[in-house]
C-alpha cells in the first residue's frame, strides 16, 4: 500500500504540473481561456493560504478556551480603578 507520504507528493507534483501548464498556456497561448485562467488564479490562491498554522490549542502562549468569557466576567465584578498614590493632574 501507498503511503499517506508518497500519495502526498505525488498529488502535489500532479497539481503543480497542472499549474504550470495553466500558467504556461495563458502566457503562450493566445486562444488560452477561461479554463487555464481559473486553474492559475485558482493554485496562486492557494499559495496564500495560512497552511504552516498549528491548532490554537498546539501553538507556544496560546491562550485558553472561553479567555473572553472569563475576563469580561472578571471586568464586571472588578471595582473601578483607584489613582495611585500621590497622583497629581
């Protein structure tokens, strides 16, 4: 069986090559059309996606579940801040 890897790199090399080949034909090709457009504008979209992200969970000083929840809570039993000492306008 195929691993998850290979099968990976494989789809990845097939899709760029389809890339290329939209890319190339609208460049060279004067009766390139609205498929070739598609697919180009479709893989140089794809690019710009956030795909080296981890999970908000997974990612170093991630804050928690419900933090907003918790600190409007928190703001609303809180007493109105005092001046500090010796405070002059």
């Amino acid at each position: 069986m195929v691993s998850a890897r290979t099968a990976r790199r494989a789809a990845a090399l097939v899709l760029g090559a389809l890339w290329w080949w939209a890319v190339l034909r609208l460049a060279l090709e004067p009766g390139a059309g609205v498929l070739e457009g598609a697919v180009a504008v479709g893989g140089w979209g794809l690019s710009v996606l956030p795909v080296h992200c981890v999970p908000r969970r997974r990612a170093a000083g991630a804050l928690g579940a419900g933090r907003w929840r918790r600190a409007l809570r928190g703001a609303e039993q809180r007493p109105a801040p005092t001046r500090p000492r010796g405070y002059r306008p």
